[in-house]
C-alpha cells in the first residue's frame, strides 16, 4: 500500500495475470485493505480529456479500479479539521497502473479520461447509491491545476 | 428477471444510462436478486473466438457482466438429480444486451469472445478464489456445437 497524500485516500496495487487467451485482473476481495462491507458495484466510462467534475461522498468508501485505459482521479479535501487539509491529491491509474484507489468519505473526488480510447472504471461500494448522501460541485468551483500534475 | 434454460442460472437485467460525457453502467447491488455475498470481484479479458473451457465451481456463486463487447457463455448441467439435466444453456451479454448472469454452484462453464475487439467480463464472486473447489476439463471433453446457437 502506498500513502498517497490525502488522509483517506489510500493506493492499494492489484494483481494482472497475462495470458495469451485473455487475462485476469484482480479488482478487490473481502479481505482487501480498503474493503469496508459491499453495497453496490457499477461502471463508469470516460473518454480522452473528458473531466468529471467534483462529487463529495457523505457515507460511501469508493474503491476504484480501471481495467480499460486509464483515468486520472484528483481528490481534494476541506475537512478543516483534517491532518491534509487544503492539500490535492492527483493520481493515475489503469492498464500500466494497475492499483485500486480507495477514498473514504468526505473527500471531493474528480476524474478525467487519460487514455486515447475508451476509459472505464468500476466502483466497488460500500453502500447503494443514495443521493441524498453526495454533494456536488461544477469543475471551476474547486480550483485546480489540471494542466500541471501527472 | 428471465429464467434461462438450467436451473440455477438465471439472467437480470441492468441499467445502462448513456451520456456524451460517459456512460454508466450497473453492475450488481447487495440486494439484487441472484446477490449472495461478496467475496471477490475480477476481470477477465477474451479475444475475438477465443473460448476459454470448462470450470466447473464446486462452492462459489457467479454473478457475470460484461461492460466491454460481448461474450457467450455456454452452460451445462450434468447433476443427474437436477430437473434440467443434461442441458446446455447458451447466452450472450455485452454492451448490446446488458444483462447479468447468476450461475449457482455445480454447473459447467465455457465462454467465447464475441466482440471484434477486446472483450471484458467482470465476476462478482460470493466467496474468494479457492483453487480447490473448480474443477477443469478441456473444451472438447464436453461436446457442444459451439458453431451453432446465438
């Protein structure tokens, strides 16, 4: 596991089996670190330089994994009573990065589409989606530096 | 909720909600029919006519979804007590018809790529990988007209 900057936001690397026939990719067992209980699982696709803008989960533990291309995921955090208050974390992960990210709740999450092609991502979930629990926020509401970083 | 041709395998159908900026996919929900338990989530890739042969899991529920192109799964039932015994089930899901499939232990498994390009199928599994309860037989060991059906 590697730390990455936001306390909550963790980086949890995944098996990739290659095979001439097809391969396997390991997303999240029971006993993962990050693993909370399971709610839901669901897809969701991004293309090339398209960013998603911010969501803020009140309950949920998203575990994040990218078995096609690959996706930058930018977490923010305003907890002011948070150790990484203020601070960004910008992440890439996918095919050649192959790693689960998991952020708890309470932290601002947006993605962008990094790969050429089709970019997918599963959410593994600690809950079922219930919109009551998500606030959003438009890209420019948050400032960040998408042009700098990875 | 369509019942399919052996008992224990059944097919549910999922939302797919479409979006120029991406779409969405369901996958599974802890309270969707054919649902368990969570014990593993994994993916796996199949070429364009690679059938990958038969596994045969002893314990473990599948519940499969394919997010990415298409795969044809061929079933079969050799339990001489079940009430479909001796049947082969023979469905394909993907992208154009976005269903999940729920095979219950005990049942014979095969599966094709179907789509020209990559082909990808997420299993959410109710318990995790345990070598010892698949058992294998190679494709012809099971005939089925493969160059029949869907």
């Amino acid at each position: 596991m590697t730390p990455v900057l936001i306390d909550g936001v963790t980086l949890h690397p995944e098996k990739q089996i290659f095979h001439p026939q097809g391969d396997v990719f390991h997303a999240i067992k029971s006993n993962s670190p990050g693993f909370v209980c399971f709610g839901e699982a669901y897809f969701s696709s991004t293309l090339f330089g398209e960013t998603k803008g911010w969501k803020k989960h009140l309950r949920m533990t998203l575990n994040l994994l990218v078995p096609i291309g690959s996706v930058r995921f930018v977490c923010y955090d305003d907890r002011s009573d948070s150790p990484t208050f203020g601070v960004f974390s910008d992440v890439t992960i996918g095919v050649g990065n192959y790693q689960r990210l998991t952020v708890e709740p309470g932290i601002w999450v947006a993605f962008q589409g990094v790969g050429n092609e089709n970019n997918l991502l599963l959410n593994v979930a600690d809950m079922i989606h219930d919109p009551d629990e998500v606030e959003r926020c438009e890209l420019n509401e948050i400032i960040y530096a998408w042009n700098s970083g990875t």
